[in-house]
C-alpha cells in the first residue's frame, strides 16, 4: 500500500522515475533517498520549504514537479488508476471519488503548483476526505457536500450566476428570481467564503446533465 502521493502516481501510471545521485531528504514529501535529484528552489517555493525542510527532491516528486500534467489538469489517483478530468466532470468527481487511498485535485487556474500540499494528503475515506484545489486545501464532508451541490444546482437553474453565488451580491432582478425568499437569500449568504461552497460552485453546471 503506497501512503505517498508521488509513489502512487509512479505507480498507478507505470512511471519509472529518472533516478538521481544525491542522498539527502526530499523537500516536497520528506523521504530519505540516495537517488535524489538536485533542488533548485525558485520565489514561489518557499512556503512549502519551510513545511518539509529537506535538501533534494527524490525520483518520484521529481517526476511530479518536472511535469505538466498535475497542474494543467483535475486529476485523481489511488493505488490502481489515474484520471485526468475537466470542467464537466468535476461535479461527478467531487461525488464519486475513486476507492481509497486516493488523493484528488481541481484547479480553477490551470496553472499552479498545488500537488505539493497533497504529499502525504491521502484519504482513506470516501465520506470524509481532503482535496486539493489550486493551493488551498478543502475539507469535503460528503453529507454537506450534496447539500451544497444540490444548493448550488437549484440557483443556477433559476438564473443566478456563479459570482452571485461566490459572493451573495445579487443582482437587483435576481432577487425577483428567488421570489424574495429570505432563507434562501440568507442561507446564500452565510456561504460566503466557505471553501467547500467555492468548490461546489466551481463543480457545478449550468447545463449539467442530471
Ligand atoms: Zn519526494
């Protein structure tokens, strides 16, 4: 049973990572190894310096920070398979995670190096998880995430856009869209700044196909 994200990557994707001559602790995961790459540390680096120590990067985070593929995709992972999945298959993958140990991640920016944070983030539940989006780290309890899914769904239907729900500013019409029901317009409110409703409101659709 692999307990560290970059192992399980290496191999639920039958990667062999390149192997490097230095003995030393990886920044990114704090393993021991004696075939660490050299690490070069670059401006945006340093919080997580400072959380793992370290004076190397090891084979397998190494395969990790030398790719694309874990910052410009959504992906999730456990001990047997790896999937990539965009915008319209986000909300799917927010409610079906795959089977535990699994580690899971969703940008909104397409670009940042969030992985590092979800090392040794694995989850060994499907009820209670952590997932990793763009540099933050959102708690998923699964009961109030359908809550907010379902939420969130209901609003877009009616019309309401995904800055009004971010921001519980309504739009002077929206009001007349939610026939002025104040526990909606009050439950929307108390959202606000919730990183599990960010989450939720970025997974969901539109035009989702329920
Ligand atoms: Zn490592």
């Amino acid at each position: 049973m692999v307990s560290m994200l970059s192992k399980m990557i290496c191999n639920a994707r039958g990667i062999s990572p390149l192997l490097g001559s230095i003995l030393g602790t990886c920044v990114y995961c704090g393993l021991t190894t004696n075939a660490g790459h050299k690490f070069k540390p670059t401006g945006q680096f340093t919080t997580y310096q400072h959380i793992q120590g370290g004076t190397c990067v090891c084979p397998e985070c190494n395969v990790m920070k030398t790719s694309q593929d874990y910052r410009r995709s959504m992906w999730a992972v456990n001990n047997s398979e790896y999937i990539a999945f965009k915008s319209n298959e986000a909300k799917h993958m927010l409610q079906n995670p795959p089977t535990p140990p699994f580690v899971m991640y969703f940008t909104k920016t397409w670009k940042k190096q969030g992985w590092p944070q979800l090392v040794t983030r694995i989850n060994d539940s499907t009820k209670y998880f952590i997932v990793g989006f763009d540099y933050e780290l959102v708690v998923v309890d699964a009961v109030k995430r359908d809550e907010y899914l379902e939420f969130a769904q209901s609003l877009m239907d009616v019309g309401l856009n995904k800055s009004e729900l971010l921001t519980s500013n309504l739009k002077h019409k929206t009001y007349s869209k939610l026939n002025f029901d104040l526990d909606i317009i009050e439950r929307l409110q108390s959202m606000k700044g919730d990183p599990l409703w960010d989450l939720c409101v970025y997974a969901t659709r539109k035009d989702y196909d329920k």
